[in-house]
C-alpha cells in the first residue's frame, strides 16, 4: 500500500501511503548513496505483500539495469511523519551541504 518515498539521508525515508498518510522510516545495515538510487522494495520479514511494514522489516535497495545484488536494511523504527517534522526537514534541507568555509553558500564545498 506504498505510493511513493523520499530519501530524507542514507539512514531515514518518508513513506507515502495510498491514501496520502506519510511515515518515517528510520534504518539500519547496509543502504549507501539512498538518494541516487531508483528502486526501493519492502519486504515484510513475516506475513504476505499486504502485511504492514514493522521493526526489523527490510528495505531493499537497488539500481535498475545493475546486476549486482540490491543492498538490504533492517527498518529500525516508523513514526507518523507529522507537518511539524516535515517543516524541520524542509528547514534544514538548506543547509545539509553547508560547510564553514563556504561563508554561507550551500553546496560549494561537498
């Protein structure tokens, strides 16, 4: 029942359900690079495709067209994701490639 994600950074997505309530998924193991890849499966550790996602169910993460093997990642923790939150990671997307010697502008130091 995923409609859609956002990679918020290689450690917590936003899940979108169909009828539009967002979550956020906090992960462990071994997902890199999260906001380059295109391809994300959920895999519920126990039950059918229609079993909700729970703690310790897996992320899988991959590049379509690449055969290696996608990465996996254990979900660690889901939190309705609230416009409070959504407001701060908003906010703060400004200034996640900030570095001081940049005196202020983003991204010219990675």
């Amino acid at each position: 029942m995923i409609q859609g994600w956002k990679v918020l950074n290689d450690s917590t997505l936003v899940v979108t359900d169909r009828v539009g309530k967002k979550f956020r998924l906090s992960l462990t193991g071994a997902c890199h690079d999260l906001q380059f890849q295109t391809a994300l499966a959920f895999k519920p550790f126990g039950g059918s495709g229609l079993s909700c996602l729970t703690r310790n169910d897996a992320v899988l993460v991959s590049l379509p067209g690449y055969d290696s093997p996608p990465e996996r990642c254990l979900i660690s923790r889901i939190d309705d994701y609230t416009a409070a939150m959504e407001n701060a990671d908003e906010t703060a997307e400004g200034t996640l490639y900030h570095h001081p010697d940049t005196h202020g502008e983003i991204g010219a130091i990675p």
